[in-house]
C-alpha cells in the first residue's frame, strides 16, 4: 500500500459518514475509494459518490463515472443539477466555475444532510496554485478537501491510484464541457452538446488527449499534444475535420500551434477575483 493511502484513509475515518463529489476522474476516484476503505475499516458510517449530470458534463465521462465507481465497489448516483439556468453560470465570466460548484454543493448538501454526512472534494494540492473559484464555493459550504489537505499533488494522487489498481490512473485530465468556452460566450445547451459531440468525434478516431475550445464567432480551437499535430491534419485530408465540424455548427476550425494546455482560457486574465450573489 502507498504510503499516502494510508494516510488518506486514516484521515477520512475521522469524519464519519461521507459524500463525495465524484466525476470519475482520477481525484475523486482516489478520494472515494480511500472513504470506502475507511468506512469498511470501522464498519460504522457509509460512503456514497454522487456525480452532478448536466449539459456541461460530457457523455463519455458519465459512462466512466458509472464504470469506475462500480470498479471501486462504493455506492453511486447521479444528481441533476440546474447550473444551465443561472445567470453567474451562463454569461459565463472567469467566476463562472464559482456558480458551478456552489450549485453543485447546493445539490449535494441535502444528500450529505439526510445521511449526517461531510461532502468531499477531489480538489489536490496543485489545484490550490491556479485560479479555482470553485474552490470558494466549497470553502463557503464547508466541503471538504482532504488531498489538498495532506498535501497530496497530482503525481502523488496518480501513484496512489496506481497503487489501488485503479483503470483510470493515468486518466488525463478533463474538466467540464463548459470550461472549453472562452469567457464572455454565453453557455448554452447548444454549444455545450456541440463541443461533445466534437471531441467525441475526434476520440472515436484515435485521439484521446484534447480539448475543443469555442470562441466568439462559433470557432473551434483544437487543443493536442504537438505529437498529434500530423493526426489532426491527416483527419483533415481523409475525413474532412472541417466540414465535420462544420456540420456540428461551427463555423471555422482551426488548429491551436502552442499544444494542448490546461486552463489556456484562463492565460491573459488580470483580476482574480469572484463575485458572489
């Protein structure tokens, strides 16, 4: 057993009967399988992973969610969340991941209240030196954060899932649909099945590392791994991409020369600062 597992469960006997915020990435999955084990352990309290369903959760990760946690043995379901229709959510400014997780939390909150429980995030410690409104609003409704607490970062996370035998280890990161629209585009159901649709349609062809980012002017900016730069061109000339994409209802593609990078909307912002309401 890794060292940090053990330190992880100990930590999370402490806290009773617990609810976590589960995606299927692998944050939460570590987190909710550390609670599990630590729930058996004192054979006392309960363990359930609750994942938020809405427009912005993409179709591929619900299905990993539901694969993942039944791999893990814990308790599972979904809670449909209603983010689509706030208006801090949808004119989607860089607090736009505030209103998510508060809405998430104000979901979740009546679950962990019915079972006398703590909510839990999968937020790690190399979370805390980027810009995450989301975290305020779990700081505002007391959520819990235990990787961050130990100070457990994203490698450290990974070997812990390796080391639990967790098929989604060395998963790579994927945030919610809504964080490919560039701040200032309104967030639609539209756009949001849009890009879906579109990354589905790239991983379907081979590639799994990516991000279609959306723009003013509905453009589409392909975010891979340099690596995969010849991939997207041969798609293009054997699949016609463009008109593909096109067809989803953008209305011009292009490729992003600088690389996948996580979080590139958020390069260039000055104030960082959230607004709350």
């Amino acid at each position: 057993m890794h060292a940090s597992t053990s330190r992880l469960i100990g930590h999370l006997r402490e806290l009773g009967n617990l609810v976590v915020a589960f995606s299927g990435g692998v944050d939460s999955s570590v987190v909710a399988a550390a609670a599990l084990a630590a729930v058996r352990e004192d054979h006392a309290h309960t363990a359930i992973a609750v994942t938020a369903k809405s427009p912005s959760l993409a179709s591929w990760q619900a299905e990993l969610a539901v694969r993942v946690a039944a791999e893990i043995g814990i308790e599972h379901t979904f809670v449909k969340t209603n983010e689509i229709e706030r208006d801090g959510y949808v004119r989607n400014q860089s607090d736009r991941c505030f209103y998510c997780k508060q809405t998430l939390y104000q979901f979740l909150t009546p679950i962990a209240s019915q079972r006398d429980a703590v909510v839990l995030s999968g937020t790690n410690a190399d979370d805390l030196g980027d810009y995450r409104p989301g975290i305020q609003a779990g700081k505002d409704a007391s959520v819990r954060t235990p990787l961050a607490d130990l100070g457990m970062d994203k490698a450290t996370v990974r070997a812990v899932a390796a080391a639990m035998g967790l098929s989604n280890s060395d998963l790579p990161a994927s945030p919610c649909l809504s964080s490919r629209i560039a701040y200032g585009v309104k967030v639609t159901a539209e756009r949001l099945a849009r890009i879906d649709a579109a990354e589905s349609w790239l991983r379907s062809k081979g590639i799994g590392d990516l991000r279609v980012r959306l723009h003013a002017g509905e453009l589409a900016r392909i975010e891979v791994p340099p690596e995969q730069f010849s991939r997207i061109v041969d798609l293009q000339r054997a699949h016609s991409l463009t008109n593909e994409f096109i067809a989803m209802g953008f209305r011009n593609v292009t490729l992003d020369l600088r690389g996948l990078r996580s979080g590139s909307l958020n390069e260039g912002l000055v104030t960082l600062s959230v607004t709350q309401s």
